[in-house]
C-alpha cells in the first residue's frame, strides 16, 4: 500500500527540512542531496536520523529513475 498523497504533501527531511523522493516500488523515502535513505515500514514513514542508511551512486540512479518516484511537498 502507498502512502497517502497529503502526508506526501507534508513530508520533509527532519535534517535539512528540504523534500524527499518517495519511492513505492522499494517503500522508501530519500533525500537526494544527502544520499540518504529513510525506510518506509507498515506505511509508516521512518523519519529518524539516526536510522537512515547512504545510498551509493549506482542505487541513487536507480531510485531517481525509479517510475514509481515523486516529490514529497505540494506538486
């Protein structure tokens, strides 16, 4: 299940309270800038600093081509 377009719309980085890219295809939420990836479990947006993982070059091209990808914030 995807997470609903208006917690999308209010969604932002905790760090640099910039968007995210979140991903349905891979449940996850990224900050592109950062390289930064926040896990999505049970629908549940996991926004804590401290449990986000880097994302390699490779990875960060395969989740900003991913089709299932938008920008959290308001389109």
């Amino acid at each position: 299940m995807a997470l609903d377009s208006f917690l999308l719309e209010l969604l932002e980085d905790p760090a640099d309270h910039g968007t995210l890219r979140y991903v349905a295809s891979l449940e996850l939420l990224y900050n592109p800038r950062t390289h930064k990836v926040y896990e999505v479990k049970d629908d549940i947006p996991v926004l804590l600093t401290s449990e986000t993982r880097d994302v390699d070059n490779a990875e960060h091209e395969k989740i900003m081509n991913d089709p299932t990808g938008r920008d959290t914030g308001r389109p």
